[in-house]
C-alpha cells in the first residue's frame, strides 16, 4: 500500500519537529504524525490456489462464497474440542512463521505468500480464503486499519504496527487467532496501545466464567482500555467458532448489558479486543472489507480461541 498525508488544517506543510497543529505542545512526530501518514490501497496479486486434496470448507465451494451455520449447540461435542486444539496449535504455527517475515520493506502480500504456505504445508485450508469473497489468506491490518485489511504491494515501513490476523481450517473446524506486532523501531505511544491490548485479552480470557453472562467480558476489557485513555472498537466483536468460522455467541469487547447469553463449558469462541488511540468509530474503505479508525489514529489487536473449561478457559490457538 502505499501512503497518502495530511498536512494540517492550513496549507501550510508540518515538518517532523515542528509543533504539532492540534496544539498538544508536542512534535508533530511524536503525536499526529501517526494519524497523518494514513494507509492506503495498493495493487493486489493474483488469488493463490489450494491443493485439491486439502479439505475445504463449505463456503469455498459457493461461487460466492456463502458460508452455512453449522454450528446448531453453542457446547461442542468433545471430538469437535479435540479437533480444535490439533488445528488451534497449528494456527498458532502459522501465525509466529507469518510473524518472523514482518520487516521494514516486505509487502503484505509476501506475508500473505508465507500464511498460504505454511497453512497448505500443515495439510490445512487457510479460512479467510473465499469468505464471502474475501481474495486473501490472512488478513494484514496496518497501523490505522482496525481489521480485515487485504494484502497487497503495500511495503511495511520503518515503525508501523501490524496485525495479523490467521485462521486455519482441518478436520472440519477452524481455529482463529491474532496479534499485533511492530516493523522496525516503533514509537513508544504505539508500544504502549500495543501492551495494553495484549492485557485487554488477557484480561478478557480471565473473565470467562461457567453461570456467568458473556458481558462480563467486555466489563473487563472496557474498563482496562479506558483506564488508558484508549477506546473499544464496538463494530466488530468475539464470535463462536467450530465448524462454523462464525457463529454464535457474539462476544462483545465492551460491556454490553444485552450480552446476556450464560457461559457454559464446552462452549468456543474468541475474544479479539480492538483497541483505539482514540475514536473507536470506524470507517469503510470501498473495498468493503478493510475498516479505518474514524480519525486514522492507530489501533491494535490480539485474539485467540477459547474452550470454556469448568472453572475458567483453555487457549486453544497457543504454542504452550
């Protein structure tokens, strides 16, 4: 992708150094810099193929990529559980090789290039793949892009943040699983969002509790990242995963008294705070995928699924 900047609410150019416009006192550099080299659409390679031999998921097979819910129970049978962890350790896989290939200077479509390989070498479906026509196999969501960013010739740059987001499909269920990581020497208000998102799903994953409401979930991520000085992204939330990519519940990341569905053990689905510098609105690109900050500040993610267990939760998407 390449960049296209703002300058400030003059005509006047903002140099690095000089006083930031919106009169914090700060450098530009260090405060809407950030918002100012905003993320732009490049050019898209060609969709990659799959081996015949590899299971597909249902969606893959409509022309339009339509997916059926097949997840009728929200307490999987045990088989359904056992299949996830063997695919949610290889998710884990894919993601940390997909990690080791960001750098300053590599596209998002090589690191999509590396995604596609290492899910086909482990005999796996890359989930994104088709979903509803979605052209990609991981999605790669740079520094303001709050989800669903599709890889292109966008080179990384020298302190962005970017998350990738893997999902793997394999004996008939799907494991999902996210982070956010850093290109180069990033600046320390971005290494701060960053740390404090990791600690939202931490802090998310503790508060999963069989006979509690899934609210309490969002309680617990809402008040940490506000604690902050950061927002909670409202459109997108957590969502039951098994044979279905999504399915219910629907796990939202700030507290939601409408949230009233009882955890039970046995139960799947992630949690994937979106966390903001600031505005948690969003916007879309024409795409009608990759979805922006309102005011094109930074943002970061993390995700992993979960099995509800009888006092807590067990992370399935872990190298552990």
């Amino acid at each position: 992708m390449s960049r296209a900047g703002r300058g400030g609410s003059g005509s006047k150019v903002v140099r690095a150094n000089d006083p930031c416009w919106c009169g914090s006192g700060r450098k530009f550099k260090r405060c809407h810099r950030i918002s100012a080299d905003r993320v732009a659409p490049g050019a898209l390679s060609p969709q990659r193929t799959v081996p015949e031999d590899i299971e597909r998921p249902d969606y893959a097979l409509d022309r339009n990529g339509r997916p059926k819910d097949l997840d009728d129970d929200l307490v999987r049978p045990p088989e359904v559980i056992e299949a996830m962890r063997r695919v949610g350790r290889l998710a884990a896989e894919v993601l940390a090789e997909a990690a080791a290939s960001v750098a300053p200077g590599v596209s998002t479509d090589e690191i999509d290039r590396v995604t596609h390989e290492a899910c086909i070498s482990r005999g796996a479906y890359p989930s994104p793949l088709g979903y509803h026509g979605y052209p990609k196999s991981v999605c790669t969501s740079v520094n303001e892009v709050i989800c669903h960013g599709i890889p292109d010739s966008r080179l990384l740059a020298d302190g962005d943040i970017v998350n990738l987001d893997v999902t793997l499909f394999k004996e008939g269920v799907h494991a999902d699983t996210n982070a956010t990581f850093f290109v180069g020497e990033v600046d320390e208000a971005s290494r701060r969002l960053v740390e404090v998102t990791r600690r939202c799903l931490e802090l998310g994953i503790e508060a999963v509790k069989p006979g509690h409401p899934i609210s309490d979930i969002g309680r617990a991520i809402q008040s940490h990242a506000e604690s902050h000085g950061y927002g909670v992204v409202r459109s997108f939330v957590g969502h039951g995963v098994a044979r279905s990519f999504h399915s219910a519940p629907s796990v939202p990341h700030y507290y939601d008294p409408r949230a009233r569905t009882i955890i039970q053990p046995g139960m799947t689905f992630t949690i994937e705070p979106m966390i903001t510098m600031g505005d948690y609105r969003h916007i879309m690109w024409d795409d009608g995928w990759t979805a922006v900050t309102a005011d094109y500040r930074r943002t970061a993610q993390f995700e992993h699924t979960l099995v509800v267990t009888d006092d807590g939760a067990e992370i399935l998407t872990t190298l552990d």
